[in-house]
C-alpha cells in the first residue's frame, strides 16, 4: 500500500474513534475534500492524503516525510464569531489529539508536525458560510 494512503487510513481510524469536545458526525477518506453543501449536517472531518518528499537518510536508507491533510468543515448559520468559534476550538482539539500521536496501523510512522494553513478560509465562509480549517500532518518514515 502506498505510504500517505496507509497514514491517512491509519489517522483517520484514530480520529473516528476518538470523542471529541464538539460531536464530529462524518468522518472520511478522499483526494478531495469537496462537500456537497446541500447534504451537510454538522461538523465533517476529511482526510486527504498531500505529500511525500523523500530524501537520503543514511547510505542505505531513506526517510520519507509525508503530509496528509484534515479538513474540518460545517456549514454555519453566519459569519459571527459565536458560529465560528467553537469550530476553532474543534480545530484546535484535533490539532493538539494529533500532536506526537503514534500510528499503531503504521509503527514505522513517527509525527513530525502540524500546520494550520489556513486556520479558515474566508473565502468559504464569505461565498458559502462554509467554515473550513485544514491541519496538515507531517509524518517521518525512514525505508
């Protein structure tokens, strides 16, 4: 199996079985996060599998750095910051549950960092009163 898919597997299957402050009711795999936003009912958690840059680790081994990134989106009622601020929170929470988490799915995986570009989109939320963070995961794998 490719190695960002099995992370993206394997953080996805920690994710969903965590509970998480805020409830998340759709968690899933794809290459792109799009959502129909006719169909969205609540928070949406998608994994979406970004990177992988491989560089020389030793003379016979490699080290992969692969990223995946989690969206988490809603729909909200408005702009304001009692709708938006608890997805912050949410994003934060998430952030800080995957923060040094190892992947029991991939043992060779060790967490790197994360990013939060961008904390949100303004553009989704001004065009679609979308709420959308994306967290990207940078995992170490040395081969």
């Amino acid at each position: 199996m490719n190695i960002a898919v099995a992370i993206a597997d394997a953080m996805l299957a920690e994710l969903s079985a965590h509970t998480f402050a805020t409830p998340i009711t759709g968690f899933s795999r794809k290459y792109v996060p799009a959502l129909d936003l006719r169909s969205i009912d609540g928070v949406q958690l998608t994994v979406v599998p970004r990177s992988v840059g491989i560089a020389n680790a030793d003379r016979s081994r490699t080290s992969n750095e692969v990223a995946v990134d989690v969206a988490i989106q809603r729909k909200v009622g408005s702009v304001n910051p009692s709708d938006c601020d608890p997805l912050m929170e949410l994003v934060h929470e998430v952030a800080d549950f995957l923060t040094r988490r190892r992947l029991p799915a991939v043992p060779q995986a060790s967490w790197l960092r994360i990013a939060n570009v961008p904390i949100y989109s303004p553009e989704h939320l001004q065009a679609k009163q979308m709420f959308t963070s994306v967290l990207t995961v940078t995992y170490l794998v040395h081969r």
